[in-house]
C-alpha cells in the first residue's frame, strides 16, 4: 500500500518537549539504535498494552469505534 502520509502537530509545553526528547535519549540507549519519535511512542504503547491493560482495552475500544465510523462515511459517500 502507497498511501502518503501526514502529519501533524502537537501543542506541548516546551519543558514537556525537553523531557520528552530526553526520554527519546534513554530509549536509544537501552535498545542500542536511533528511533524516531514514532518509534519511541510506539513502544510507549507496547508498555501500557502489559502495563495497563485496562487502558489498552480502551483505546482498542475507541480505535474500532473510530474505524467502523470510517467504514460508515466512506460506504456513504460511495453510494
């Protein structure tokens, strides 16, 4: 699948960007490579899917509802 991404921005204070950058620093060096901001919130997810599952379930919850509702608005533009 070619699809081009986007992307967007997020207001964050800039001490809570300073931190976060900081955090992107210890997980390069505990997993020994350079990641991206992406890849670092990536694994922050992996963690609240073991460390927190109720949260997890959640946010699966919302994701699936945000999908179907997708499905919803293509199928209505489509007919």
């Amino acid at each position: 699948m070619n699809e081009k991404l986007t992307f967007k921005s997020i207001r964050v204070p800039e001490p809570l960007m300073e931190e976060i950058k900081a955090l992107k620093s210890a997980y390069e060096e505990c997993y020994g490579k350079k990641m991206t901001f992406e890849d670092v919130i990536r694994t922050m997810m992996a963690s609240v899917e073991d460390g927190d599952p109720a949260v997890w379930e959640m946010f699966c919850t919302i994701q699936a509802s945000r999908e179907e509702m997708q499905e919803r608005i293509k199928a209505l533009k489509n007919s």
